[in-house]
C-alpha cells in the first residue's frame, strides 16, 4: 500500500512542471516575448536591455497566462475541458491545483515589476500596462463585449516599451490592430468549448464566420497602417504585403475550414515583419 501511494505521489510531481508549463498558455508567452525582444532590437536599444525587455516580457506573459487558467479554473474542470491543464490535474488526482498555479501568477506578476521598470521608468510603465490589461482581461473583460480592449492596448503598448519612448502613431495604432487581429485568430479554434463554458468575449457573442472576418480585417488594417501612415513612396514589397493583406481581408471569411485561421495568422506575421524591419521608432 505505501509502496503504491509513493509511486502515486512521484507521479504527481512528474506531472506537475509539465502541467504547470503548458497552463501558462506557453506558446502566445513565447511569441509576445519574442516580438518584444525583437522590437527593442529593431529599436537599437543595447544587448542587455533586449534581455531584460525578453525577461520582463517572459514574467508578464507568465502571470497573465497562469492567472488565467487558475481563474477559469472551476468553469473550464465543469464544462470538461480536456485542453486546460487545471481541468486536466482535476481528473488526474490533483496533478496541478489552482492554488499552486496561482501562486505561480502571483511569483510572475512580483518579477514583472521589477524587470519592468529595470528596462526604463517609461518603458516599464508602458509594459506594466498592458499586464494590467491582460489581467482585467482575465478577470473580467474576457466574458464581455469588450474581449477585445485589453489586447489592442496591450499589443499597443509593446512599441512604447521597447523603445522606451513615444512611438509614431501608426506604429502603436498597427500594433493595437494587430493585439485586435490577434484575439479574434487565437480565438476562433475554441469559439464551440467557450460559449459551453460559458465564456462570452466579442468572438464567441460573434460566431466563427464574422469572428473570422474580423480577424482579417484587423490585421489587414495594420498593415496598411503600416505600409501608408508614414506618408512616403511605398516600397515595392510593401505593396505586395499590402495587396496580399487586402486579398486576405476579402477572401478568408468565405473560405472553408482552417484556412481563415492560417491566412490570418500569415498576415500577421508580415505586419511583425514590417515592424521589425522598419524599426518601432522610425518616423
């Protein structure tokens, strides 16, 4: 009997870090720190500060998505949520609780701060508030219409951060379509598990095919931002990201399966693309 209780027990904490990593929605957190690394680089700040900007952006990312599962934690274990590591360790003899994920968001969100501010009094007040944002969107903003405010401020923030300054107006207004085109993408695979759970944001009130039209839209719309707000002779490859962006925007609400999701996301990434070539801070 203790024999089998200790291989119970060692198995919960083999689980545990694995469990524990994947609540912390691991791909998005690797994504938004490597766009802001890559943004202060862009920006020419110095070796040491990309690092801390890529470690104050990892810590913020971390908070936001641990807070987030531990958060939905009883809904998403009741609606039988398979893709959700709590939902999981609930099913799993207690493999990951709510309590030590929360304490994980809370350990992230203490580094955030310091990290942050490390970066620059400006820069770190302008990353603090897009995790402010993120945060009022997992505590509240993520079951209303208003799903979409806390990425466009926090994607439209990033800018101002890296470069610890004021960005041009088209850069933070891309980046902020580009938060918008983010959440309406991230969200379209898991529109059917949301609204079982009862999650509500715009997406899900929406449905799939104008969710995936807006996606489109506002990703598209970056990239005209970007292509035209400066005010000069557009670049041949400009152009072409700016025709494939259009084309995207008309072509992938009528197109079937995971197509919308994908060119989407192809769009998006020609908008960081563009960011990162051109610099955050060019006027």
């Amino acid at each position: 009997m203790s024999s089998g209780m200790d291989a119970a027990a060692a198995g919960r904490w083999i689980r545990r870090p694995a469990l524990l990593l994947a609540a912390c929605h691991p791909a998005a957190a690797a994504a938004v720190t490597a766009f802001a690394a890559g943004l202060a680089a862009a920006a020419g700040r110095s070796r040491g500060v990309v690092l801390l900007t890529a470690a104050a952006t990892a810590a913020g990312q971390l908070s936001i998505g641990w807070s987030n599962d531990c958060i939905d934690s009883a809904r998403d274990t009741a609606a039988g949520r398979a893709d959700k590591p709590l939902a999981r360790g609930a099913l799993t003899a207690g493999a990951l609780t709510p309590r030590a994920v929360g304490t994980a968001a809370a350990a992230a969100l203490a580094a955030a701060v310091p990290l942050s501010l490390a970066c620059g009094t400006r820069a770190g007040a302008a990353h603090l508030t897009g995790v402010a944002a993120g945060w009022a969107y997992n505590l509240r903003l993520k079951r209303t219409a208003a799903s979409w405010l806390p990425y466009a401020v926090a994607f439209g923030a990033l800018p101002a951060f890296a470069t610890a300054d004021v960005p041009p107006w088209w850069v933070t207004g891309a980046a902020a379509l580009l938060g918008c085109g983010a959440h309406f993408a991230n969200v379209l695979p898991d529109i059917p598990a949301d609204r079982a759970a009862g999650v509500l944001g715009l997406p899900q009130r929406l449905g799939r095919r104008p969710s995936a039209a807006v996606a489109a839209a506002a990703t598209s719309a970056a990239t005209a931002v970007l292509v035209l707000g400066p005010g000069r002779p557009v670049p041949p490859a400009e152009g072409v990201a700016l025709a494939v962006a259009v084309a995207t925007a008309l072509l992938a609400p009528i197109a079937p399966g995971r197509i919308p999701f994908l060119a989407t996301i192809a769009v998006a990434g020609l908008d960081v693309a563009l960011l990162l070539a051109r610099g955050p801070a060019a006027g």
